[in-house]
C-alpha cells in the first residue's frame, strides 16, 4: 500500500493518497516510512516541474496534498523515531509586502524534502527577522517578494544581518517575480530565482555539499 502513496501524489490524486496514509496509521505502518513515501513522490514531482512535463500548478497542488497528508502524519510522528532533518530554512515576506503564495509553496516543497522550515509571515520587520536568526541559527533565510517596494527592506535587512556579525553564517536566497539575479547581487544574497523548485535544488545542494 505505501509504494501506491508516492505514484498517487505523481497522479495528483489528494483523496487516494490521504486514504492510504489513514489505512497505513490504522495498520500500524512506520509514520517514518510513509512520509518518506510521500517525499518520494514530491521529488518525482519536482523531476518532473524541472523536466517541463508538469507546470506550477501541478506543483502546488501536489504541495497541497503533501501538506494535508502531513496532518495526519505528525501526530504519529512525534511518537515514533526522529526523522532525520536535512538542514534549516527560515523563510519571511519583508515589511511592506503581503504576498505569501511563492513562500508558502517553497515552504511546503522543503518540508517534503526534509528540511525544517520556519516561516515568519509576511510584512516582518527586519528586526523580528535578525533576533529569530540568533534564535534559531538557520543555515538559510529566504525573502519572498512580488513588490519592488520591499528591496529597500531586504537591504537593510541583510545590512542588519552584518552588523549583527551573522551573515558569514547563513545563506540568503530571494524569489518572486519582480526580483533577479541583479537585484541579488545588489543586496548581496548568495542565490535569487523565481522556480521554487530551484529554491529546494539550492539547498539541497548546497547541505549535501557540507556532508
């Protein structure tokens, strides 16, 4: 039955894979081994957005299945075997910007590749931004922007971040649809893209590198 997970969240088909994951926690399955059927799925999913075969709403809708199928999954997997965690991301929309759909779509699509994602909102201020940083110590931070009024934001944010002496720590990645890689190289964060799957891609990469 779990092998049927992954090739329903490949088919889109919600109702399928939310029956499965139920019929599996009532069974006694490993909660671990079925989220990892889930994110095997996810990334034949994102293979297939990068090879062109699926377009973004595909994507999001298999991150929105993903996302219900983890609302059945956590409470089981707080009680089983720690799940290995690939790395740490902490993802906000800036101060003057309210836009979420790109930030939550990244969000989704890393938790289902293992990483542990803290999401700040939107219209955060720089300062809630560098205490979570201390607080957290993420090995990225992701701004999310669709309004060219929030890079005076990012800016002093990733200024902030300097002063604080914690920007040699941690990598800054940018994404939405007014930013580019210009815009990133002006405010000096290591990776910008408007492909959430990218956005997993670079981190993947770059955790894996540092094993």
């Amino acid at each position: 039955m779990a092998s049927s997970i992954s090739a329903n969240i490949v088919d889109l088909k919600r109702d399928e894979v939310l029956e499965a994951v139920r019929e599996g926690i009532e069974r006694g399955d490993d909660p671990v081994a079925l989220l990892e059927e889930c994110r095997k799925g996810m990334t034949i999913v994102g293979d297939k957005f990068q090879e062109e075969e699926f377009f973004l709403a595909e994507l999001i809708l298999s991150a929105e299945i993903f996302k219900a199928a983890m609302v059945d999954l956590k409470p089981h997997l707080a009680k089983a075997a720690p799940v290995k965690k690939l790395g740490t991301v902490m993802l906000a929309t800036l101060k003057g910007d309210i836009h979420d759909l790109g930030k939550n779509l990244l969000k989704e699509l890393l938790e289902s590749q293992g990483f542990e994602v803290f999401d700040l909102g939107i219209d955060v201020d720089p300062r809630v931004v560098v205490s979570k940083v201390k607080e957290l110590k993420p090995q990225f931070l992701g701004f999310s922007a669709l309004m060219t009024t929030s890079f005076k934001v990012m800016d002093q944010t990733v200024k902030m971040l300097e002063q604080e002496g914690l920007r040699e720590d941690i990598r800054v990645m940018i994404g939405g649809g007014v930013t580019t890689p210009a815009v990133a190289e002006q405010f000096g964060a290591d990776f910008q893209t408007i492909d959430a799957m990218e956005g997993v891609e670079y981190c993947k990469r770059h955790v894996e590198g540092e094993k």
